[in-house]
C-alpha cells in the first residue's frame, strides 16, 4: 500500500490535503471540489483498480466549522485492498454525486442525505430514505433529541396511524452512574466481630 499511496500523492497532487496509513490501511483527505476527479483516477487508474464502491457514510462533529465528514469506502478486487477517501462539508455546501463514477453511490447518498441532512448536487432523486415521509430533522446528527420530534402510534377510534408530538411524563433524572459495588464500603469480617 506504501507503493500506491505514493503513486496516488503523485498523480493527484494538490487535488489531495493529505494521505495516511494506519494499521495498514490508507486513508487520503480529499478537497470536496476535487473528490468526483479523485474517486474517478481511483477507480479507471490501472495501478489502483478500486472499482467497487463499499460505502459512503457520514460522520458528524458539531464542533467544527465544517461539520461533516463524508467518508468513501473503496476496493480494489485485483489487489485485495481497501482504502479510504474523506471531505469534509457543512450543512448548507452541498457535495458532487458520485453517480456517474459508481451508480451504486444512489443509496448511499440518500442514506446520509436523510441521517445527516448531507446534500448531493444533481443528484437524480435525492429524498429521504430510512425514515417516515413527514419526519423532520435527521437522527444522527449529534445535535437531534433522542427521544425525536413525534410519536407514532396506531389510533384505534380513527383507525389510522396517527403522529403526535413527543409527550414525557415523567421528570428529568440526574443518574450518578457510579456501580453498585463502586458505592458500596467493603468490611471486612474481622471488624464485624465482637471478639
């Protein structure tokens, strides 16, 4: 892999931000205006051969100014190897589909779409994927309630499924998470007696 990283930093060059290897996987930092041409060279590069599209997946940190990361799994039958391709994006930038390079990317690209609200352009059919037809907000983000917006439930006097907003009863409670055995003193047998 030492060999097609290398191979890889010199074709590509600035369409790059940087290239690691760890556990003998290689990982490269793609520019998002760049990643179409870097995942094509990927795949029709007779050194590199990655013609299977693994995955696409998004990783959220809100911290950053740049959220989400958008992370491309590859592989390469002919040489047994995988590699990584990441960018980073925001909520409101929206990234190059990579249809056209692997028409598998379409479900992956929904996918994230409805987890993360990640946006594809010129995406052929971007909507949600996972989640119900009125669901607003996207679950896994870092950022979204963990009980959600809404419940669904089956009304039996309209018979029909109806959404209500999510109602907790009971109070919010402050858990110390420490063990049991953490919390309790141990005494030894010898100090209980009365000898």
């Amino acid at each position: 892999m030492e060999d097609i990283k290398e191979h890889i930093l010199a074709a590509l060059g600035t369409s790059l931000n940087g290239a690691s290897m760890t556990l003998g996987e290689l990982t490269l930092d793609a520019r998002r205006e760049d990643i179409v041409d870097t995942i094509a060279f990927l795949r029709d590069d007779p050194v590199c051969k990655f013609t299977t599209l693994i995955d696409i997946c998004g990783v959220d940190y809100p911290g950053r100014e740049r959220r989400f990361e958008v992370v491309y799994h590859l592989l390469s039958m002919q040489l047994n190897q995988r590699i990584r391709i990441k960018i980073t994006t925001d909520e409101d930038t929206p990234i190059h589909t990579m249809i056209g390079v692997y028409p598998a990317a379409n479900w992956y690209e929904r996918e994230a779409f409805d987890m993360y609200g990640i946006a594809f352009d010129e995406h052929p059919d971007l909507r949600r994927l996972l989640t119900d037809y009125g669901f607003e907000g996207h679950p896994l983000r870092k950022d979204f309630p963990l009980s959600g917006f809404v419940e669904c439930r089956y009304d039996e006097e309209r018979k029909s499924v109806v959404y209500d907003a999510v109602n907790l009863p009971q109070e919010f409670r402050d858990f110390d998470f420490m063990s049991p055995w953490e919390g309790a003193k141990y005494v030894h047998a010898e100090e209980n007696s009365d000898d």
